[in-house]
C-alpha cells in the first residue's frame, strides 16, 4: 500500500509540473503573452504586439501580415526556425520579393521579423537586386542579412564583404525557386554593419555587378559591369 500510495503522489507532481510548464509556455507564448511584450519594448512600441501562432511557417506568416494576396517562393530551415521568401503581389517576376522569418515553438510557429522591397519593373541593364535586414536588439533572430534576386543568368555567385574589416566576407547562397526565379541571401556578422560591397560574379570569376552599400536597411538595383 504504501508503494503504491508513493508511486500515486510521484505520479500527481510529474502531472503537476507538466501542466504548470504548459501553462507557463503557454502565457509565453500566447498571442500578447511574455514573448510578445518583449518584442514589442525592444521595437519601442507602447502597445503589445498580438503575434498568433501558426501550425506552419506559412500560416504563421499569413496570420501575422492577415493577406491571403502572397506567394511563397521559397522556405529555408534556420536552426529552430524558417526563412520564409514571398511576393505580396502575387506576381512570379518583377522586382517584389520580402523574406519573413518565424520560429518553431512547443506550440506552433510564431512570427519574429521581417522585411522586403518593391521596385516596380526592373530595368532592362539591372544584373541583380538586394535588401538588407538588419538585426533587432534583445530578439534572437538570424538577421543582419541581405537578400535579393538574380536577374542576369551569368551571375553564379555572390560575395558580401565589409568595406573596412577587409577580411569578413559571406558567400550567398543561390536558389532557383519553383517560379524559375534566382533568389538569393547571404548571413552577416552580428558586429557588420556599413558600409558593405555585393559582388556578383560568373563562374569565371568575373565580377558582372558590383555596389558599395552605405544604408544599414538599404535596397534596390545593381547594374551590370558588362
């Protein structure tokens, strides 16, 4: 009897601890929960954010921007969390792109940061865009990163280095999307900061497109060297 009564109350605290640690995530995580009044001081806003929870990457991005007017063109799994590459105008081409980063909680999935740019029609001599998304203080996210899309097919590799540390440099990865589009994003130092050179090069080593960035949230254009 007296096994089974201690196996019966080992039993009640193992459930007990359980459901408070459920209930202590869950008043972290919920929509305005702990996690959201973080977010929003380090963004300096007065009201608290409400960021629903998603039962996907996708979801939780359509959740948070409340559109059903995008297109995922990419997903790309960083650490606990997920890149989440789109259009806003539902267009497969054209100078549209934005990135949106969420991350995987006991819960779901959970908006943190994002950001993205319009650039209209792209000219005729542009070789590439870009954007940089800078980091957010007291918020974990993969960020500072520039990302953008290739827009002349002999660019095979892009290069983001600092102007001044000389030495510190990214290699951006290149994907081709469902829609054929050539996206691009490459990961920076937390200490990087401006101003930062992109390269676009050929598979020989050519640079075809080269632009000293100055603008810690800069986008738009580079031309081609050809």
């Amino acid at each position: 009897m007296k096994t089974t009564r201690r196996w019966g109350i080992a039993a009640g605290v193992i459930l007990a601890s359980v459901a408070v640690l459920y209930i202590l995530l869950y008043m972290y995580e919920k929509p305005g929960g702990w996690s959201d009044r973080r977010m929003s001081q380090a963004l300096g806003l007065e009201q608290t954010l409400l960021i629903p929870l998603g039962g996907s990457p996708e979801e939780a991005v359509r959740l948070f921007r409340e559109s059903d007017f995008m297109t995922v063109v990419h997903e790309e799994t960083v650490g606990r969390g997920a890149l989440v590459f789109l259009t806003r105008s539902g267009q497969q081409e054209g100078g549209d792109l934005q990135v949106e980063y969420v991350r995987k909680t006991w819960l779901g999935w959970k908006w943190v940061w994002g950001a993205g740019y319009g650039l209209g029609e792209e000219p005729s001599l542009a070789a590439m865009n870009y954007m940089r998304v800078p980091e957010i203080e007291q918020v974990s996210t993969p960020f500072p990163m520039v990302f953008g899309e290739v827009l002349d097919p002999a660019i095979e590799k892009i290069i983001v280095k600092q102007k001044e540390a000389g030495t510190d440099k990214s290699e951006a990865k290149l994907i081709t999307a469902a829609s054929g589009r050539t996206i691009w994003f490459a990961f920076q130092p937390a200490t990087a900061g401006v101003p930062f050179e992109i390269e676009g090069l050929d598979q020989a080593g050519k640079i075809i497109a080269t632009k000293v960035i100055t603008d810690v949230r800069g986008s738009g254009t580079m031309g081609s060297s050809r």
